[in-house]
C-alpha cells in the first residue's frame, strides 16, 4: 500500500456535470461589481489578486468572506466514478490540489494532521477509510486555507522550503524539527508527516493536474528534488514521478513535457480522447505496474 501514492488535480471533477473555473470567476466577479475585468493571458492568481482588490476597493470586504463563498461553490461538484475507481486503487496516500472531498466521498473525514494550520498546508491530511487524502491547498472545511493568490501561493513556498531545507519552528514536540533533506541524507527513520515525504520516498503518479507554470510551489519541489539528485549527487533519491498526458496535450505542451522530463518526470501517453475512458485507462496503467507488489 506504501509503495506509491497517487497526485491528483481538478481535471477528474470536469467528467461531473456542474459549475466549471471559468463559471465561477465570472460568478465572482458578478457577485463583487467587478465584471468588467478581463482575464486574458493573467495568471490566474494574479487575476484572483487583482479580483480581490478591486472588490476591496467597491465594498468592505474580508477575503474570508470570499474564500467562503469559492468554498461552498466547489463543495457542489458530484462524485464520479473516476472518483470511486480512485478510492479502489491499492495505495495508503493521495495528494491533491482540489479544494473539496470529491475523493473521499464525503466531507466527513478524520482531520489527522500534527499540526492544525489555518492556512497553509504542509501538513494537512485527513483521514478516510483506508486512505490518507493530503489538501496541499487548502480544503473547503477551513476555507482560509484555500490557496488562490499570489500571497497565499509564496506563503505556502516559503512553508514548504523550511520543511525541506531549513527546518521547522513549530512548538509541537510530535514534528521533526530537522529539514527534511538531513534526515533523509543520514538515512533516519522517517515517521509520515507531511505530503512532501512522499515526493522523496514513493513513486508518484500524477493525474489530472495540468500543472501550470503558477503553481510555483509544486515546480519548486520537482525543482529541489531534481537538483539533489543530479547535482548533488543524492543516492537516497531513488524514487519515480510518473505523468499522465493524453496524446493531444502532448503535442501542444512539448515545452512542457521538456521541463518535466529535465525535473526527473517520466512522461506517460494514453492515446485515448474520452475524458472517462482515458482516466480508466491511466489508472489500470498504474494497477498493472504494482500488481501482486503489495
């Protein structure tokens, strides 16, 4: 169950009928006057900052309040079965971006994380069944700890670094203080703590997340791992990434698929154009190579 774990992004809810990001910018938008904002080529979280602040400046507005309202919106998206084919893979972990419980199945999990952080997320997990699932951007229970902006992105990196590289501060005598990279350097015994553990210690196949050259806080980690593999010459790096791309985002991502490969990430293509189907065929891919492994 431990010899790998699944990553999971938004593209897995879009099988479900429902609202769409696009809908829920223009909602948001509608909803704080500011309708006339043009998205264009903006990242997304600077367009969220730019959002926000010209909201602040139409009404008195706390970003609770909008985080609330983006929460309860995603909390609306459906189940699928991909979500269910998900839950039956034969894997301890799954890291996902998304917001909401869609994996779970249902907003009533157990949340097991060492430390109860209100708006990072390093260490978030909850616990369901027989899977622990890690919101490494926050969840819809605690909707500050939803990770939107350029602010709340660089927050989260500058967390995530200090975990890794230079330690932690936290008061609680259950969190290794040490970073991460010592304790694997010296070949320690690594209790899992944090989601980030697993991008060093298990094979991670990742799925349905486009990775966006905004999410500055995972492309730093394939980042740091690559470099400490390769340049530093780190052996106890031994594990794999894994990503999963349809034929037709491989050929129009090539620039994409480079930086990857150059960051230690094995490109996988599935030939296949149904979004249900493809997303069936990514996880039997992934069943067979562990099968009779457990």
């Amino acid at each position: 169950m431990n010899k790998f774990s699944l990553f999971v992004g938004n593209d897995i809810n879009n099988i479900s009928p429902g609202i769409s990001w696009s809908d829920l910018l223009a909602n948001i938008k509608t909803k704080y006057n500011v309708a006339s904002l043009e998205n264009g080529q903006k990242p997304f979280p600077m367009l969220y900052e730019e959002i926000f602040l010209n909201a602040i400046k139409e009404k008195d507005l706390h970003e609770k309040e909008l985080k609330i309202y983006i929460a309860d919106s995603v909390s609306q998206i459906k189940q699928n079965e991909i979500h269910q084919l998900i839950r039956a893979t034969p894997t301890a972990n799954i890291i996902t971006t998304n917001y909401e419980f869609s994996l779970e199945g249902s907003p009533d999990t157990v949340n097991s994380s060492l430390i109860k952080e209100t708006t990072y997320s390093v260490f978030r997990k909850h616990d369901s069944a027989d899977k622990t699932y890690w919101h490494i951007h926050g969840d819809c229970n605690n909707p500050t700890s939803i990770n939107l902006g350029y602010e709340h992105y660089c927050g989260q990196l500058q967390k995530m670094r200090d975990y890794v590289v230079n330690g932690t501060n936290y008061t609680s005598e259950t969190v290794y203080k040490e970073p991460l990279i010592k304790r694997l350097s010296q070949q320690k015994k690594l209790n899992l703590q944090s989601w980030i553990d697993l991008f060093f210690t298990t094979d991670i196949h990742i799925l349905g997340l486009s990775l966006d050259f905004v999410e500055i806080d995972i492309w730093w980690l394939l980042t740091y791992r690559a470099r400490n593999k390769f340049y530093r010459k780190s052996n106890f790096i031994s594990n794999k990434l894994l990503y999963y791309t349809t034929k037709k985002w491989y050929n129009i991502s090539k620039d994409k698929m480079q930086l990857l490969q150059a960051n230690d990430v094995e490109i996988i293509v599935i030939d296949e154009s149904n979004k249900t189907k493809y997303y069936k065929k990514v996880l039997e891919t992934i069943n067979k190579r562990y099968q009779g492994s457990n």
